[in-house]
C-alpha cells in the first residue's frame, strides 16, 4: 500500500510545525535554567487512516517493536481502564515530572536483550 502525495505533503506539513514547536519549547527550557517548562502544550492527533495504521502496525512487528499484549498486561490494561478520569490524570501528572536515571528509554533498550 502506498501513501499518497497529498499525505506526504501533509506529514511534511506537521513535521515542520512540529519541529518549530521543539525549537520553540527548547528555547523556552534554556530561558527556565535548563529546567522543562510545564507542560501545556496541547497537539492535534494525526488523521491516520486505518489501512496506515495496519501498514505501521505490521511495519513494527517485523522489526521486533510490537507484539501481542502478555494476559498479565491485558489485565493492566484494564484495571487502567477501569480507573476514574482524576486519577488517571494525577499518576500523568507525576509521570511527567518523574526523571528516570538512567533515562527510561535506556532501561527499555537494555530489558529487550
């Protein structure tokens, strides 16, 4: 399947706003001390279709990056669910100014071996 002209030019639209909103945001970080400025930045979701989404699924399965939920993370995944909306937002909140070190995407790379 193959994506269109028009969806190309749109992702490339979203990439350079994207990357605009980065600059900006690290620009913001520097004048804060080096310290991230709170969170309020609020992204449109990228219009995704769902034959994309297949196509990016099945793209990240064959490289290792995806897999089939554990029944032990089904059932995480639901008790998440299951949770209230005010509590959901305050284990984000505390994610969002957690500091991992080493740094989480770290600890990813070194669990996958």
């Amino acid at each position: 399947m193959a994506i269109s002209a028009t969806r190309i030019k749109q992702m490339q639209r979203e990439i350079k706003n994207l990357k605009a909103e980065n600059a900006r945001l690290k620009k913001k970080t520097r004048a804060n001390g080096g310290k991230p400025a709170p969170r309020t930045l609020s992204l449109p979701r990228a219009r995704i279709s769902a034959d994309e989404n297949e196509l990016a699924d099945e793209i990240l399965r064959r490289a290792g990056l995806l897999g089939e939920l554990t029944p032990e993370e089904k059932k995480m995944a639901a008790e998440w669910r299951a949770l209230p909306a005010e509590r959901k937002q305050e284990v984000v909140r505390v994610l969002e100014t957690t500091h991992f070190n080493p740094p989480l995407s770290e600890l990813i790379i070194q669990n996958r071996g």
